[in-house]
C-alpha cells in the first residue's frame, strides 16, 4: 500500500508541475489584402497577399518610452500572389499593438536591438483589440499608411509595398505550449518515479 501511495504521490506531483508552470500563449495575426510594388527589382501591380505574423503573447519588448508592448515575432511570412514560395521576413521586427479608446493600431515595426525603429506598415481600426486574444472575424480597418513599407528583408530579396488595400485582419490563437522550464520539471519528476521502481 505505502509502495502504491508513493507511485501516485510522484504521478500527482509531475503532474502538477506540467500545469503549474508557466505556458506559453502562441497566437498568429494574419494580414490580407491586394497589393502593388517591387520584389527583388521586378515590379508587381494589385497582387493579393497574406501576411502571418506568429508571436508569443508572453514575450516581448517594453522599450523606454513606450506604453504598449511590442511583441517579439517567432515567424514572419508574407504569402504573395505569383510567388511560388512564402517570402520569410528576414529582417529584425516585432508587432506594436496600440489600443485606444474604442479602436485599435497595428504596426509590424523594425527593430534596432532591443529599440524600435520605423514602423513597416500603419493599419488603424476597430473594435478595441489588445494583442492578446483572438478575434471574432476580421477586425474593421478605417486606414493604412504604407509609406514606410519600403525595401524590407526578405529570403527572396528586398520588398516594397508601396500601396494597396487590406481586406481583413484576424488574429487565430493555438494550443498552449509548454516553456522548456515546465518540461524539465516534468522530466524530473518522471526521471525520480523511474528511480523509485528500480530501486525497489
């Protein structure tokens, strides 16, 4: 019995850790619209594309100055018209979201270190949105500046959108992952549970 009581003690325990240690909240705004400019030198004129920027709610920067996070980017592709390839975002940026009143500012905004830079692309709208949750459906656009979307990094060369309109902006959230402190107390608390057999 006290053999059986110390096996489910470990079990409960690891257990525990996995759900008690913190996780991250992956989440992917995803941009769409029509578009015209230049890719690697060749110009383009009213492609459509879709922009994903996947990112960490957990994990960002708080520069000086700044009220708002900027979101630190896992991922950045730009899915465009033509290309036979995603465009991977190859330049250092985050995501500044910027709530107000009612409304809400989006900027993917290049990032100098840890300091922040231009904005890359403007898009201001509705209803309230602060980063941090999914949206229900595509939130409203009242504008977009792209004047500073401008020779941005890619894998496939420099890209410039110098007009175009957006269509929708949803933001999708995915399974919580596990950071790789809970793992490792998980592993931990398997590895003495293994112990505790072979030492019996």
């Amino acid at each position: 019995m006290r053999r059986l009581t110390s096996a489910l003690l470990g079990v409960v325990l690891a257990l525990l850790c996995l759900v008690t240690a913190a996780s991250a909240a992956p989440m992917t705004l995803t941009i769409s619209g029509t578009s015209s400019g230049i890719l690697n030198g060749v110009s383009f004129t009213d492609k459509a594309f879709q922009w994903a920027l996947d990112y960490d709610t957990t994990s960002y920067w708080a520069p000086w100055g700044e009220t708002q996070p900027i979101f630190q980017l896992s991922a950045s592709t730009i899915d465009l018209s033509g290309v036979s390839s995603p465009l991977t975002v190859t330049e250092s940026h985050g995501l500044f979201v910027w709530s107000y009143n009612d409304n809400y500012m989006i900027a993917p905004i290049r990032m100098d270190d840890h300091f922040p830079g231009g904005n890359i692309l403007d898009i201001d709208g509705s209803p309230f949105w602060d980063g941090k949750t999914p949206t229900v459906g595509s939130l409203l656009v009242s504008s977009i500046v792209w004047g500073q979307f401008n020779n941005v990094s890619t894998g496939q060369g420099l890209l410039t959108m110098s007009s175009g309109t957006i269509g929708s902006v949803v933001a999708t959230d995915g399974a919580p992952v596990p950071e790789p402190a809970s793992l490792s107390i998980l592993a931990l608390g398997v590895t003495g549970l293994m112990l505790r057999r072979k030492q019996r």
